[in-house]
C-alpha cells in the first residue's frame, strides 16, 4: 500500500466528505419528517475501487466524519460500515462491468442491512415500539427510493472525473 | 501461490486488527478520537450555514430593485424605533425593580444572558433529534444549558464543542422537565414524544390536576417552570389540546402539540446563567 502513492485514496477520501456535506445539507432541510440514511453511498465505490489498505482507510476515516456524532460508541459504526466495505471488496469481480442493476442490488442490500443492524443495535427516540419502526419504515423507504437513482451515479462519477484527467479507474484487481 | 496466501491472511489480520481497535479501543482513546472528529466535521456543519448567508445577501441584491430594498429598509427602521421605545421602557422598568428588590431586601431577579446563535444543521431522525449551533465553549456555552428562540422552547444544550454545539431539541423522547399552565402553579412534567413520521413534533404532559380540562378549541397553554432549574419562569413549551383522566383517577394526561415554527428555527438564544459567568 505505501510502495507507491495511489491517487485514488485521496480522490475517493474527498468525493465521500463531499458527500456527507451534502447528504447533511439535505436532511436539515427535509427534518423533520424524513431522514435519508446511505451508508452506501461511502462504501461502495471504495470498496470497488481501491486496494484492501486504501479501502479501509477511506471508509474508516468516512465513518468517523459521517457518524461523529452518533450516541453509538464512537468506532461502532466504522466497525459496521468496515464490515460492509469488506464483504463489497471481497465480491467485487462480479460487478467488473460496472452495470446499473448489479451496483443498486449491492448499494440497496449493503444499505439495508446496515440500517438494520443499527435498528438493533442504537435505543430508538420513539415513545414506542410501533412509533420507531414507522419512524425507521418512513426513513428507509425514502433512503432506498434516493439509493436507487443515486447509486449506479456515486460509482460513476469518480470514473468519469478519472477518466477526464486521464487516469483509467476500473475495479481493483489486487491487494 | 503462497504469495498470494500471505497476502490473504495479512489483509485479513489487519482487517481484524482494525476492527478490534473500532471496538475495544479504551474509553479514553475513543473519547479524544470522537472530539477531534467532531472539530473537524464543526466546518462542514458551519458552512453550508454561512454559505446560506452568503446566498441570501446576494440574491437580495440581484433580485430586488434599489427602491424596493429602501423601502424594506425603511419599514425596517421604523420597526427598529418601536423596539428601541420599548427597549428604553424595559431599561426603566428593570431600574424601577432593582430599586424596589434593594428597598425590600429582595434577590434579584435577573439569572440568564442570552447567547444568539445560528442554526448550522438539524439531525433528526429514528434515534435522536439534534440541532447543530455555531456556538460552543468558547463563547460560554456548557452542557445543561436551556436553548430558547421566539417561538419559545427549543431545548437543551447536550454537548458544547468549541465552536459549535448540539442541542436535544424538546420534542426528543430523552427531554423531560417540571412546567406549569398559564394561569397555574401547580407543576406539571413534560416530556417530548420523540420521533414521529410525516407529523409535527409532540409532547406528552403528566400529573395534570384532575380539575383541569383542555380542548382543540380551548387549549392550555404549557410554559416553564423555575423547578426546571435551567429555564426561567414563562417561557412557551406549548397548547395541550386534550387531558384524558388516568387510571388512578387523581391525575390527568395529555398530548402538547408544539409550536410549528419548531421545525424551521434557524436562529436560537442559549440562556446562560449569570452566576456562571460570574464564576469565569
């Protein structure tokens, strides 16, 4: 990972804070009757993209920045999003092609399953039982209608801005 | 082969290793891992909020004429002279007490400044409501401190970074506090209702006298009581619209339906108390 620098880490680094500026901008202004929760949207493309070492920096230091505020203990949820990035990272020959449907399956499912974990995990604010599971129902309905335009686009975009420097990025071959 | 094995298990250990630190790292180093993550996030929270300044000064200056600024400017000032009589009014007033407490041996009555800060970001969602101020420590502010804006409450003040600081607004579930009716010295508890899907927010009031009744058409007001410690006396929390006798039958229960202006507060005074500023 240090034998030479790879552009990429950095590059992915400053794409994600660009998105957590503005999934932040976002749901400011739409609380509070919803609330878009994508993960993904910070791991995917890493996971994708970059080598083992590269992917767990950047979506570690992601976690921190997006969840630093979190009343779940500070590193739980780099924990959870390191888990996902590393289950992405280890299929990540079979979305090669990059095609639309297979990167929203694993955006949609890795979204998911993180939003359920921490469901399970972090106490609800809801006066009940049935007022935090719609509250929750509410808030991932919203996230995965957002998830399901936006993925394919977090993936192409840092190809498209590679690729407009002159720098070829394609899923990770090695580690 | 067993290059590519070595590979495998070495990523695989420093993946654990990684991992076991997220987890198990000691309070301590959590603790100061999460405050210099929270320092450095404090801009992305300030700036999209002063960028939002910045847009508004400019879309006032390219899109209303000269003449319409200077009449908005001019109802403005009259505004200002109205405030300004009133404010001289309350300087009288507050001399005339003051003269009066010393008179008859009173305590004085003045216990809060008020801090004015911009809201950064609101953080509401299944698990907790959270406004972001950019305000913190280093203009004053600590943990326990009442947020109040014209409307009424806002909350309190959970966390104060250094320039900014996260305050749990009164709808949340972990909001509680003694209060009192308009008109009423009995006490009463408030407590937030928490995170409610596609509605505005709500609070929940207990220990209502059973002589009190409230009605869509004839609310009772909710204000703060002193017993709530942080927040003076008459501060607005909310309309109870309906008390609906508990089982014990000595007391009543209800729903407060909180102001709507609640959601889109982007302005708040924190109330900090005189006597710590005296401490400092």
């Amino acid at each position: 990972m240090f034998r030479k620098f790879d552009i990429r880490i950095p590059f992915l680094l400053a794409l994600n804070l660009l998105y957590v500026f503005i999934i932040s901008t976002v749901n400011s202004e739409l609380a509070p009757y919803v609330c878009l929760m994508l993960p993904a949207v910070f791991i995917v493309a890493p996971a994708l993209f970059l080598g083992f070492g590269g992917m767990l920096f950047v979506v570690g230091v992601t976690a921190f920045f997006a969840e630093a505020t979190t009343p779940v203990r500070t590193g739980m949820t780099a924990f959870v999003w390191l888990l996902a990035a590393f289950w992405i990272h280890g299929w990540r020959y079979r979305f090669k092609t990059l095609d639309s449907l297979g990167i929203m399956g694993v955006s949609q499912a890795a979204n998911l399953v993180i939003i359920l974990v921490f469901a399970v995990f972090m106490k609800g604010d809801g006066a009940g039982f049935m007022q935090y599971a719609l509250r929750l129902g509410a808030d991932m309905l919203a996230s995965a209608a957002v998830l399901a335009f936006c993925a394919k686009f977090t993936v192409s975009l840092p190809v498209s801005i590679m690729g407009a420097l002159g720098l070829d990025i394609t899923v990770s071959e090695g580690d | 082969m067993a290059l590519r094995k070595f590979t495998a298990v070495r990523n695989i250990a420093i993946f654990a290793g990684v991992l076991a630190a997220c987890l198990l790292a000691p309070a301590v180093v959590r603790h100061y891992t999460g405050k210099a993550f929270e320092e450095f996030r404090a801009p992305l929270d300030a700036i999209p909020s002063q960028l939002n300044d910045l847009e508004k000064f400019w879309d006032l200056r390219m899109n209303y004429s000269k003449s319409e600024l200077i009449e908005v400017g001019r109802d403005l000032a009259r505004l200002n002279a109205g405030y300004a009589i009133k404010l001289t009014e309350n300087e009288a007033l507050k001399s005339r007490v003051e003269s009066l407490e010393k008179i008859l041996s009173l305590p004085g009555e003045e216990k809060f400044k008020m801090e004015v800060a911009r809201v950064a970001r609101r953080d509401i969602n299944a698990w907790w409501q959270h406004l972001i101020i950019r305000k913190g420590a280093a203009h004053g502010i600590r943990e326990g401190y009442a947020v109040i804006y014209g409307g009424g409450v806002v909350g309190r003040v959970v966390k104060a970074n250094t320039y900014t600081s996260v305050v749990e607004l009164v709808s949340s579930r972990g909001f509680r506090m003694a209060a009192h009716f308009l008109g009423e010295d009995r006490p009463v508890i408030y407590q937030g209702a928490g995170s409610l899907s596609f509605q505005d927010a709500r609070g929940e009031v207990r220990d209502v006298p059973a002589d009190l009744k409230a009605s869509t058409l004839k609310p009772l007001q909710l204000v703060t009581s002193p017993l709530a410690g942080s927040f003076p006396d008459g501060i607005l929390i909310g309309d109870v619209i309906d008390l609906t006798l508990e089982p014990d039958g000595i007391f009543r229960s209800g729903t407060v339906r909180l102001p709507r202006t609640l959601g889109g507060v982007r302005e708040v005074a924190v109330l900090i108390p005189v006597s710590d500023l005296m401490e400092e």
